[in-house]
C-alpha cells in the first residue's frame, strides 16, 4: 500500500468502524463457513465490498455503518432492530445493504411475507454484489415458505448470469442445502460434486466435501 494511502486511513475516521466489523468477521468465522444464519452472512459479505469502496467519509458510508452498528447491536432485540432500521433512509449505493439487514431480520423472526416484501421493493443497487446478495436472500426466503422451484430458479439465473458478482460456488452450496432440505440428495450432491470441480480451493469445497460424504455415507446405509 502506498504511504499516501496508509495516511489516509490513519486519518479516516472509519478506521475503529473496520475494525470492530474485522473482529465481528473473526468472531463468526466458524459459522460462516459452516453454513451462517442469513443475518450474519449478509453482514460479513457485504463488508468486504465496504471495505474496498471509497474509503472517505461519504454520506452513503455513514448510513452503512449506522445499519450495520443496528443490525450487530447486542443491547437491541430483534424488534427494536427491525423499528430502527425501518426508519432509516437508503440509497443505492453500499447503504442499500441496510434493506437487505432489515430483510435478514424479518426473515430470521419468521415473518416471511414482510421480509419478501421488502426484497422486492428494494431498487437495483450501484454495487453489484448487493443485488446479488439480495437474489439469494430471496431464494432462502421463498424456500422457507415452500416456494421451493421459485428459489430454485433464482439460484439458477444467478449461476448462468455473466454479470453474476457474487462467487458461484457460494450460490452452488446454498443450492445444494435447499436440495439436502428437500430430500433431493442426487441433484445436491450433483451441485457439491461441481464444486470440488470447478471451485477446489476455496471455503466452500472443503463445506462441500463435508457435505458430500455425509449424503454418500447415508446411502451406503
């Protein structure tokens, strides 16, 4: 990194922001990689494109780290979370992730509708990777209502999208545990088999391997 740069965060007063989301990512690794809830996923993707967006203390920043800060809160219920984040204002840059916060929230409290509802009017966003993190939190939402082929079909044209931000193999492995879920033990293992193929050294292939064997050895039974 260049001295001007390294300046630059010395002075920028997000640098104690990046930290706390740092030690937030360390504290949840294990989950993360062992299959995250939706809340916490949303949250530590997302903060990788934070990261590397304009370090300056935009507005857009600003309305970021104030949903974040709501959405990690240990002194606020889930209610209280959802309230706070209702009343904020989002635009369409890396605030936007603040909807997809408050959908995390509906979704993990069960209202389903509300959370599906707030998806879909949520506009397209400057950031690529949140419009995709908003297509698979919508496929986890329509799969917990029983919308399964719908959820499916949006994992789908993420995967054969050529504009598709996100990391395919995340996208394959959530498509694998909603066919575990559905008792399609052959499609997913087919989805984990792609990614140990395509995707070997990455995170998610060694989530693969483990899951991959777990089925194998099921029907060895």
């Amino acid at each position: 990194m260049k001295r001007k740069e390294k300046e630059h965060l010395k002075a920028d007063p997000f640098v104690h922001f990046f930290e706390k989301t740092l030690a937030f990512y360390k504290h949840h690794r294990q989950r993360i990689f062992m299959g995250a809830g939706a809340v916490i996923l949303v949250a530590v993707i997302l903060l990788a494109v934070f990261l590397f967006q304009n370090l300056s203390s935009t507005g857009e920043n600003k309305v970021y780290a104030e949903a974040f800060r709501i959405q990690t809160a240990t002194d606020m219920s889930v209610d209280q979370k959802i309230a706070k984040l209702r009343d904020m204002k989002f635009k369409n840059g890396i605030s936007a992730a603040g909807r997809l916060f408050l959908a995390a929230l509906l979704y993990e409290k069960g209202d389903l509708a509300k959370a599906e509802a707030v998806l879909a009017a949520m506009p397209k966003s400057r950031v690529a990777l949140v419009n995709d993190e908003k297509h698979t939190l919508t496929a986890q939402v329509l799969a917990a209502g029983g919308k399964t082929a719908e959820a499916e079909a949006v994992l789908d044209r993420m995967l054969t999208d050529k504009k598709t931000a996100m990391a395919k193999e995340l996208i394959l492995l959530q498509l694998a545990r909603m066919r575990i879920k559905n008792q399609r033990n052959e499609e997913a293992a087919a989805a984990l088999k792609r990614i140990l193929s395509e995707y070997p050294d990455t995170p998610s292939a060694n989530e693969a391997q483990n899951l991959l064997s777990t089925l194998e050895g099921a029907a060895s039974r």
